[in-house]
C-alpha cells in the first residue's frame, strides 16, 4: 500500500509539476528502418568518437527538418514519456548550416506552429499550454531565424516562436549573444539560457566549448575566480547569477548528472540571489564584462 501510495504521489508530481521540453530536428530510428534518403547524423550514431551515449540502443539519429519530422518527433516523445509527464514545449534545434536553416523556416518551424496551435486549441486534451522554440549555439543564425518568424513589426506569422534557447553564449567567459537577447527582450520572446559553465570550465572543468581550453580561457576564468573572492562568492554562483542578468532571460537550463547536483543547484540559486551588483561593476573596470 505504501508503495502504491508513493507511486501515486510520483505520478502526481511529475504530472502537476514538472514540465518537459524536447526537441525536433532528428527523428530516432533503427538501422534497419533507415530508407533510401535518410541523413544519419554521423556524429551522434553510438560509437561515434566523442559520443556520450555509449550504451543506446541500435538506433541513429536521421536529420528531420520537415514538418512531418516534427510529428514523428512529437509521437515518438509522448510515447517515450508517457502520461504522467506533460510535455510543455518542444524546440527546432541545431539548424546551423544554410541548408538546415533553409529546411527549419521552410518545414519544422512552421510545423511546430501549427501542431502548437492544434494542441493549445479548444477542443485539445493536453493538460497544459505547449510553447514552442528554436535552440542552438549560434547567435547570428537564431537572429536570422527570429527575423523570419518574430519581425520586428507588422502581425508575427503563425508559427511564431515562444521561446530561444541559447547555448554557450551568454556566461562569464563570453557573451556573444547579448545582441540576441535584446532582440528577444524588445520583441516578447522568452529566452532559455545553457551553457552557463562553458562547458565545464567554469564549473572546476579543464574544457571548453568541449575541448581542452586554452591558455587564455583559463587565464581568464582564473581572473573571474579572484574577483569572486573577492566579494565572498562562488565562481559558480557567480556564473548562475549572470546568466539571469538580461531582462529577456526566463529560465536558466544546467546539465545535472547525479541527484546529488540537484541538492548543489538548489543552493547555488539561492547563492546567486545575493551576488552584489559590485562584483559586476568590478568585472567591467577589470576588463573581464564590456
């Protein structure tokens, strides 16, 4: 009975409190499924050098940009995920070359407006409103992109999007992407923040951008530790502050591989609530903010 009852309040939480985004732009299949035409992301196939997932199953990741891939990929995640996990935004990621960013405005993100638009419509059973996005690493295309699908005036398109994550460019280290979160501020766009480590480095790593960094990276990221110092705080902290710094900012994405850095992001928050302005104000005279 216990165990029934904890499995209830389990389901409970997942369902009324936990939302989950995911994304589009690779539909998983197995080898033998691949037909004639499709594009198997070499660099995520298991096995592949650098591949974190070692242990998948026999599937690959094919490169799906079209609005049917993002109904492949909306099906195969609700039946991954179940029913007591809501699903409350998927995002297009990664359309980073010309002709997967060609293929995104032309297929998925119109796709995603108009699956959005059936699930949040008035006769849908989805437990809560779903939001779309874009999410990448590269700042000058998702400016692009934004301009196609959030203009700057006139009446926003229906596969307008909710939300941009935006990875690797906006932390201590660098902030490449401050000109895309202004544009997402003025415009009413939701801004997810990742990253936020560079990869590690600023979380005591030896990478960045996942590579070993260099010298000046670290030179930099040690300059960053001592001003910290400085004013009683964490390099951590610090960096967990920052990233909520842009008004556009709504939510902040950390990579957590062990239950027990649940506990330490918790504490960090709480810790970034109290870096001072100073630290900041600091950072600019020593050159280390614009």
């Amino acid at each position: 009975a216990r165990a029934t009852t904890s499995d209830q309040r389990a389901k409970r939480l997942l369902r009324d409190e936990i939302r989950v985004w995911t994304k589009v732009g690779r539909v998983m299949k197995a080898r033998d499924a691949l037909v004639e035409g499709d594009e198997v992301e070499e660099a995520n196939v298991p096995g592949a050098p650098g591949m974190i997932y070692s242990d998948c199953p026999d599937v690959v990741p094919v490169l799906d940009y079209t609005a049917k891939g993002v109904m492949a990929s909306w099906d195969d995640s609700m039946g991954r995920l179940g029913d007591d996990i809501v699903l409350a935004g998927l995002r297009c990621h990664d359309p980073e070359t010309p002709e997967l960013e060609k293929a995104a405005l032309k297929g998925s993100l119109p796709g995603l407006g108009n699956l959005r638009a059936n699930i949040n419509g008035p006769w849908s059973d989805h437990p809560a409103p779903m939001m779309v996005g874009l999410g990448l690493n590269d700042a000058g295309v998702a400016a692009r992109i934004l301009d196609e699908t959030n203009p700057p005036s006139g009446t926003p398109p229906p596969h307008a999007l909710d939300a941009l994550m935006l990875a690797g460019r906006w932390h201590l280290l660098e902030q490449s992407g401050a000109a895309v979160l202004a544009t997402c501020a003025a415009r009413g766009i939701q801004v997810h923040v990742a990253g936020i480590y560079a990869s590690g480095l600023l979380a005591g790593g030896s990478t960045y951008e996942y590579r070993p960094a260099t010298a000046a990276h670290l030179a930099k990221r040690d300059a960053w530790a001592s001003l910290c110092a400085t004013h009683g705080v964490s390099l951590k902290a610090a960096a967990v502050a920052f990233a909520f710094l842009p008004a556009a900012v709504d939510r902040v994405a950390v990579g957590i591989g062990e239950a027990a850095f649940v506990d330490e992001t918790v504490s960090l928050v709480a810790a970034a609530a109290a870096v001072p302005a100073a630290l900041w104000t600091a950072a600019v005279a020593e050159g280390l903010l614009a």
